[in-house]
C-alpha cells in the first residue's frame, strides 16, 4: 500500500504541476493578447503620420539623412495607405543615396517601381535606381566622377545603371529626368570605349601590335558611335605601320587625314601623343539628385546646358552595351569581333581588309613577335596614358 500511495502523491504532484503551468500559460496568453492588467506589448506610433512626415523633411533639409530615413521607415510601417506612404519611400530613397548607401537606395528605388507603377514620379524611381547604380563600385568612399576615371571601375555597375536609363528614356522619353539619364548613358557608353582603348595603350607600350589592332577593332565593332573613334583609327594605322602592314596603315592615315588630322604630324606620321579631345567630358555637367516634390512635380531636374533635351535623349536611344559575356570571352581570347567587324562601315570609308593578321608566317617578325606573346587581358592596368599635345 505504501508504494500505491507514493504512487499516488506522485501523481498528485504532476497533476498540479500541470495546472499550475496551464494558469501560467493562460496569464502569458493574456499578456500577449492585451489583457486588462497586461502592458500593450504591440509597438505603436509615437506621432502623427503628418508629424512623421513633417519632422522627416525638417531633419532632410538639416542633412540629418539617417534620423529622416528612420522617421519615414516609421510613418511606412504605422501608416502603410497613408496618404504620405508613397512620398514617404520617395524621400527614403532620396536620403539613403545622400547618405551614401547607394545600394540600398537602388534598392528602395526598385520597390517603389514595383509597388507604385502608376504614381506620377515613378520616372523619379527610374531616375534614382539609374544614378545610385552609377555610383555603385564606389560603395564606401567618396566619388567624385571627374577625379576617378570611370573607365577604371568595377563595370557591372555600370553596366547596370547604363539599362536602368535606358528603361527611363524608353518609357518615360517626356519625363524631366530623361536627358540628364541620357547624358549619363552616353557617359557610360563613352567610358566603355575609352576602357578598350586604354588596353590597346597597355598593349603597344609592350609592342603588341595585334593585341592593340584587336582592342581597336572591338571599340568600333561594339561603340561605333563614341568619341574615342579617332584614336582607334589612329592605334590601327600606327599598329598596322608597326607590323610592317603599309598598304592598310595608309588607308588608316588617309582617314586620319580626312577626318582627324590632328593626329598625324606634318610628315604623316600616327600622333599617339596628341591629347584627345576631352571637350565633351570638360563641359559635361551632371544633375544634382534633388527630392521629388509631393506635388508631382520635380525639385531637381539637372542642370543640363549641352544639345537640345531631345537631340541628347534621341542620341542615346540609339546607343547599346554589348553583351557583358561575348565582350569578355572575345578578350579572353585576344581574337577580334567575328560578326563583322571588319565590314563595319561607320561613314569613314573603313577599310574592308583590316583583318589583323593571324598566320605568322605572312606578318614580319614584329608581328610574329606579337602573336607569339601570351597576355591576359586580366593583369591589364587600364589608366590611360595622358601626353602632351603637339
């Protein structure tokens, strides 16, 4: 009988152990749930939604980006269909890029695009998502686009604000934003070309003379329409005259003649060191990202002075990055376009046989000696060579 009872008293024990953590989950549920003698543990709104907003503008106006940021991501989550949720993630945005997180911004651009298709400033969204794209590879540090050559940086991001302006400019051709995003795709478009050119310099700095005619030829196959046509013609007729090729190096010098005489000297010699004409670059002025105005109209449009708004934005319309991987296996390869490039004819008369040559035994020895080296396009340091001018 005593083990029954022990039995029993141990049963005993359980049971009211159970009751007593059944009431302790009850007094828990009640708690969770808001009970009369519970705190609310449901976070609520401190202010207003125009008090949110209000303080959010005051703190943007003062550069107090990251205190701005938090009221509006406060006012989105108590007032997710206010009437200021939408102007809320626009200025967001807006205070992440001056904050400098530019991904994030992107980022916030691309929810807003997604979320927000019909509002009146979702050209602004493009417009934003393109600009903290561009800015990018220089996440952590401070770029200034004319102290750091474009040409010289991680090109994905590039790459990736080039079809963000280009989406703009296509949907929106009428928007405020679209010439200074055509602007900055030209830009981008420009700084493509200079980058293959800057591997023809490193090239012929080594006396690879195919490598360089190659580089040439992939800036007229892939950015036929960039400023950096004339020193591709003159890289071609110096490498070809370097190869001991005349007959294609003269007609490389007669389009120089025609076309680009400054950079052949006066006895019809290549001027590699003849400066390029930087006279777009100098006078180009980017728009200063400003908020957009919850009035539908925009507070910043750019301060854009060059051709006609029309004219900028027709003259990127027509332009395109190649395909990232078909450009980096032809560089891989050191091989020119195979799609005709070498038919190409741009309005200067290229040309039509200026394959570089590739059977060794047809070339002098330079170009022996060219061919036979073994470069990786990888270890290239793209800095432009900058010379004097005559």
């Amino acid at each position: 009988m005593q083990a029954v009872g022990n039995t029993f008293i141990k049963l005993s024990s359980i049971t009211l152990l159970a009751f007593s953590v059944s009431l302790t989950g009850c007094q828990t549920f009640k708690n969770l749930t808001g009970g009369e003698d519970a705190d609310d543990a449901v976070e609520t709104a401190e202010k207003s939604e125009q008090n949110y907003y209000s303080d959010a503008v005051a703190k943007i106006d003062e550069g107090r980006y990251v205190q701005a940021i938090e009221d509006l991501t406060n006012l989105r989550t108590f007032y997710p269909t206010g009437q200021y949720s939408e102007q809320a993630l626009l200025d967001v945005m807006y205070a992440q890029y001056e904050s400098g997180q530019f991904a994030v911004a992107a980022s916030s651009a691309e929810q807003f695009i997604s979320l927000y298709p019909s509002n009146p400033q979702i050209s602004y969204a493009h417009y934003v998502r393109g600009v903290s794209n561009m800015q990018g590879s220089s996440e952590g540090f401070s770029l200034n686009l004319f102290n750091l050559n474009q040409a010289e940086r991680d090109t994905a991001y590039l790459r990736i604000a080039f079809n963000n302006f280009q989406e703009l400019i296509n949907k929106y051709p009428n928007s405020p934003y679209a010439p200074d995003a055509a602007q900055r795709m030209i830009y981008i478009y420009n700084q493509f070309a200079e980058s293959e050119l800057s591997a023809a310099d490193w090239y012929i700095e080594r006396e690879a003379y195919v490598a360089a005619v190659n580089r040439a030829k992939w800036a007229f196959q892939y950015y036929p329409l960039s400023e950096s046509t004339p020193k591709a013609i003159a890289i071609l007729a110096y490498s070809h005259d370097q190869l001991g090729l005349t007959d294609l190096a003269t007609e490389y010098k007669t389009l120089l003649q025609i076309n680009y005489p400054s950079w052949l000297t006066n006895d019809g010699r290549v001027r590699l060191d003849t400066k390029r004409d930087r006279s777009w670059l100098n006078k180009l002025t980017f728009g200063q990202l400003g908020r957009s105005g919850v009035e539908g109209s925009p507070l910043n449009t750019g301060d854009y002075n060059g051709a006609t708004k029309t004219q900028v934005v027709r003259s990127a319309r027509q332009m395109s990055l190649p395909n990232a991987n078909t450009a980096t296996a032809n560089s891989a390869q050191g091989t020119a376009p195979t799609n005709g490039a070498s038919n190409l004819n741009f309005g200067l008369g290229l040309p039509e046989n200026s394959t570089a040559p590739q059977n060794q035994s047809s070339t002098s020895p330079m170009a022996r000696e060219a061919t036979e080296a073994t470069i990786d396009p990888k270890i290239i340091n793209t800095t432009p060579t900058t010379t004097p001018t005559e």
